[in-house]
C-alpha cells in the first residue's frame, strides 16, 4: 500500500512517516501543497494523509483540485482544525475522513485501514511461520490455536509481525506501541514481550520471538534468523 503524506511540520512528518512505514506502508513524504498535487497526479497512492494548514497551495485546495481531476484516492485529513465548520469544510471538499491533532497512532491506523477497506484495498493478513494475524477481524491464531489478546499485545504483535526478519529497538518498539517515553524505564516492554511469548510460543517448538542483547526484539521463524 503506498501512503502520500502532505505534513510541513518536520516532527509530525516524521512520526507520520515512522509510523505508516513500520506498518508496513511505503510512504512518501512532502511539505507543501504543490508538491502533494504534482505526487498524486504523477504516482498512483492507495492513500493521502494531508494536513490543511501546509504552505503554497492549502491542503483544502489540494482536496478540490484532486476531485476535480477524477483522482479518487481516499484523503484522510490529519489537522489541528477541529471545530465543527472546519470539519464539515474539509469533507465537503472532498476528504474522506477527518482527524484532529493531537490523535492517537492506534486511531490513525485503524482509520486508515478503514479508508482502503472502502477503497477495496484492504490489508491482507500477516504470517510468520504458522502465526496468523488479521488486520481487518484483529483475530490471531498459531497453528489451529486461537490467541485472545489484548489491545496492547494486539499493537505489539502487529508491529512485529509487519517487521518480520527485522531487528527493532526498545525505543522503536515503545515510541511506537505506547507513543510516549519512559524516561529510562522501560520494563513494561519486557512485561507485555513476556504476556505475548506465554501466547504465542509457549507450547510451541519453535519460538517466534526473539531478544536481541543490548538492542530489542524479533520476530521470525528460527530456521530463517
């Protein structure tokens, strides 16, 4: 799935970049309206995160001219715009969704998600060896064992699962699944890694899930590391 994210502010776009990609989106970002304008009508994106308040052309423009050139990407709007007008605004101009800063990365996702649901661009489900989790149901399974798992297991498991064969850091794994720092206690990973190693390994020959001294964790198939 290839992401267009249209974001001036250089930490946000960062993030939004970070994020999407460790999703497992390819990702292209740019900083004004322009540019937006020239990337979407050059490349094909199955999605366009925007933000209104972007230098050159507005992002509410950059809405019009998409729609009036017949380009239907799904536009998730991403803005600190939020009162009722600003939002009927955006939408009546062709956005497809609306969500005002500061968000949540879990809402992000999952309304990106839903946008390329509607687009008939869901994401498929994700496997490591014989572990299977669904993006869309949020159901997981090992072998024919069903795993219950909890909103944060849930995110944990999919970021890992999306970066199979990937070694991440503690701080990626934490700015990621809990979006804020801990100021050097970091223990709750080590906790939810061990909630998620009692589900999916426990009772398993092979482990999925690995630690990597002094760096963080992995998730792939023994025969393949």
């Amino acid at each position: 799935m290839n992401v267009l994210i249209v974001e001036d502010d250089e930490s946000v776009g960062r993030f939004l970049d970070g994020a999407l990609s460790d999703a497992g989106f390819r990702t292209r970002l740019v900083a004004d309206g322009a540019h937006a304008l020239r990337e979407a009508g050059a490349r094909r994106y199955d999605l366009i995160v925007l933000d209104l308040m972007i230098p050159g052309v507005p992002g509410l423009e950059v809405c019009r001219r998409l729609r009036a050139s017949n380009n239907a990407t799904p536009i998730l709007v991403v803005t600190a715009r939020d009162t009722l007008e600003d939002k009927i605004q955006g939408l009546d101009c062709g956005a497809d969704d609306y969500l005002v800063k500061p968000f949540e990365l879990g809402e992000l996702l999952a309304r990106a998600r839903a946008l390329l649901r509607r687009a008939g661009h869901a994401p498929g489900s994700l496997t490591v060896g014989d572990l299977r989790l669904d993006p869309d149901s949020r159901r997981a399974s090992r072998g024919d064992r069903a795993v219950s798992l909890s909103a944060t297991e849930y995110a944990l498991l999919e970021l890992l699962m999306r970066n199979s064969g990937r070694v991440l850091t503690r701080r990626q794994i934490l700015d990621h699944v809990w979006q804020y720092h801990f100021d050097g206690n970091d223990s709750v990973l080590d906790v939810y890694i061990s909630y998620l190693r009692s589900k999916i390994d426990k009772g398993f020959p092979q482990p999925l899930i690995h630690t990597v001294r002094g760096i963080g964790y992995c998730l792939e198939c023994s025969e393949d590391r």
